[in-house]
C-alpha cells in the first residue's frame, strides 16, 4: 500500500512541477517576455484567460493532491511504531560539577 501511495505522490509531484512551469508570469517584475496580446498564439481553441484558469484550477487540484498523499505516507509511516517522542523520554540527570570542599590554598610567587 505505502508503494501505490508513493507512486501516486511521485506523478502529483512531477505533474505540479508541470503545471507551475506551464503558467504564464503575470507579474512583469523586470518587463520581460510581453507581447502576444489575448491567446498568444492558441488558434482560437482557448482564450489566454481560460488556458490561465484552467491551469489555476490544475495546480490548485494536484497541490490539494499532493498534501493529502503527504499526509497519508506519514500517517502510515508511524502505523508501526510505539510513541517515541522526544518530549516522552525524561531527561538524563544533569550531575553537579565537582565543587571542592576547601578553597584552594593561594599561590605564592
């Protein structure tokens, strides 16, 4: 089971990789990469507009995907496994340090 949740895991990863990439920056922080207009150059089949939400929508689908399957690996990761926190374990005896019962005699030159 934890193989097939592993595979699945693997293609949403690659697939999200996919679908950012894909994604037009709409940001324009140092102005590069315009033109185009409405479409680019899609030949009508899909606006510029609905190729962008539709990959929106992708992303947002394969994220959700992507989380669920993160948290069902670590879920089944600690299946097995008795509870060994950190915060369960109490923590070792700190032992005093060696304090001498009398001072030190001074030093003469």
């Amino acid at each position: 089971m934890q193989q097939v949740v592993l595979v699945i895991h693997l293609l949403l990863a690659i697939s999200l990789v996919c679908a950012v990439l894909l994604q037009k920056n709409e940001g324009g922080g140092l102005g590069m990469g315009g033109g185009g207009g409405q479409g680019g150059g899609m030949g009508g089949l899909m606006t510029g507009r609905a190729a962008s939400n539709l990959l929106t929508r992708t992303t947002a689908i394969l994220a959700a995907g992507f989380m669920c399957t993160s948290l069902t690996m670590a879920i089944m990761a600690g299946q097995g496994r008795e509870s060994k926190s950190i915060l369960d374990t109490p923590l070792p005896a700190i032992e005093k340090l060696a304090v001498p019962s009398e001072p030190a005699a001074p030093v003469a030159n």
